[in-house]
C-alpha cells in the first residue's frame, strides 16, 4: 500500500513538474513573438504578410568589406543573416526582394573589369534604383561594422532623418529587438550617418550593422549559424513590430 501511494506521488510530482514546464515555455514563446500585450501572435504573423521587403546585404564579388581576425568576410556573414531574415519572411507571406542572392556585386560589369571605385559606384547606384523601383514598404541594408580597437562590439541600426520620417521608427524597433533578443548589445538606433544608399531611397530604409569583425568575441558570436539565426530572428521581430503598429496603406 505504502509503495502504491508513493509511486502515485512520484506521478503526480512529475505531471505537476511539466505542467510548469509547457507554461514557462509558452510564456517565453509569447515574450519573443508578442511586441506589446495588445498583440498577439497572429497579429504578429499577419502584419507582414503582402509587404514589399527589400533586404540588400552589402558589398559581394570583389568587394568583400571588412574582415575579421580569423578571415570571416562581411560579404559572407551578411548574405547568410539576410538569406536567413528572407525565408522568415516568406513563411509569413512577406514578397521578399534580395539586391543579391550570391556572392556578386551589382555593378553590371564583367569579373575584372572596371577599378573597386568605379564597380561600386554603380553598385550602390542599382541598389538605389532597385529599391525605388520595388514600390517597397521597408529597405533593409545589412552589413558588419569595423573599428581599428578591437573593445567595440554591439550590433546597431541607423537611419536618415532627412530621408521618409518612418525610418526613425524602423530603426529604433529593430535595435530594441537586437537588444532584447541577442543580449549581446547596448547600443541605440542612430542618425549620425552619411550614406549613400539611405539617402537615396524614397521608401523607409535602415542600415543594420549586426556586429564588430574586429572584435574578437563578435567574430566568434557571427561565424556560427545559431547566432546569425539569432540576428536575423531579432530584425524579423522588429519587422513584425513595425507593421503591426502601422496604419493600413491605402489601396
């Protein structure tokens, strides 16, 4: 009788104990997918379902942008974290628009022909013009940031604040998200920049640097697939954030 009651108890304890489990794990799913308390998931699932996302990353071919100690290129780790926010996107029914889908640039020119100088003028001048042309309701160029010390690390967005006035709002719910989501950064959305791209586009664009290369620590964090998830699950929910709490476009 005495072995019948315990077993009894050891079954109850273990069903108490996944119960607690299962709703722990539900509450955490619901933190990382729900903005604010007034929405919910599939609000989160709709709001960008029929979105025109441009998603450049940067640089390619010959231009490979900065590296890091250990060789890992820029061109390489920011077309895998965009190919990675692309495909969350199409499961929500997004109508993702990629500048580039390999390793190329989008000058137009034949391998070796033209100076870096001349093919990346017309580069940035395509991608201008392909994100003009896309009637785009949100440009995202993604790149990896560099510094000659090697302390600085934290992924960070940025925006042209003389640019389309939603830019602002963009960036600072995809830095709110790659603070909370990564916890591998402190930094802020920001507006001190010059860049070419953000200030020719006519639709709300941001630039998000997903890390240092030339910190050590960051370098490692970004050449493992699991982190690169990381970040582009980060940018995806400021994604889904952004269009939830905008108005419908009018048709």
């Amino acid at each position: 009788m005495q072995v019948r009651i315990s077993v009894v108890w050891v079954r109850a304890w273990w069903l108490a104990a996944l119960a607690v489990v299962f709703f722990c794990l539900g509450v955490v799913i619901w933190y990382t997918l729900a903005p604010e308390p007034s929405l919910g998931i599939t609000t989160m699932a709709r709001s960008v379902a029929d979105r025109v996302i441009v998603i450049d990353p940067g640089h390619g071919g010959p231009d490979g942008g900065c590296s890091g100690a250990s060789g890992l290129l820029e061109k390489e780790v920011v077309l895998d974290v965009a190919n990675r926010l692309g495909e969350l996107l199409r499961q929500f029914g997004a109508v993702v628009i990629m500048t580039r889908e390999s390793d190329t640039d989008l000058s137009g020119l034949a391998p070796g022909v033209g100076t870096l100088r001349q093919r990346k003028n017309l580069d940035l001048a395509k991608r201008i013009e392909l994100g003009n042309n896309s009637h785009a309701d949100a440009f995202l160029s993604i790149h990896a940031n560099a510094f000659p010390q090697q302390r600085y690390f934290g992924a960070q967005t940025f925006y042209n604040p003389r640019q389309v006035p939603d830019s602002q709002r963009l960036a600072v719910l995809l830095q709110e998200e790659l603070v909370r989501l990564t916890g591998h950064t402190q930094r802020q959305a920001s507006d001190r920049i010059n860049q070419r791209i953000l200030n020719g586009l006519n639709c709300p664009a941001v630039t998000v640097e997903i890390g240092f290369l030339t910190n050590p620590r960051e370098e490692q964090l970004l050449s493992t697939p699991k982190y690169r998830q990381q970040v582009a699950w980060s940018i995806f929910v400021g994604l889904c954030r952004y269009f939830a709490q905008a108005p419908e476009p009018v048709a």
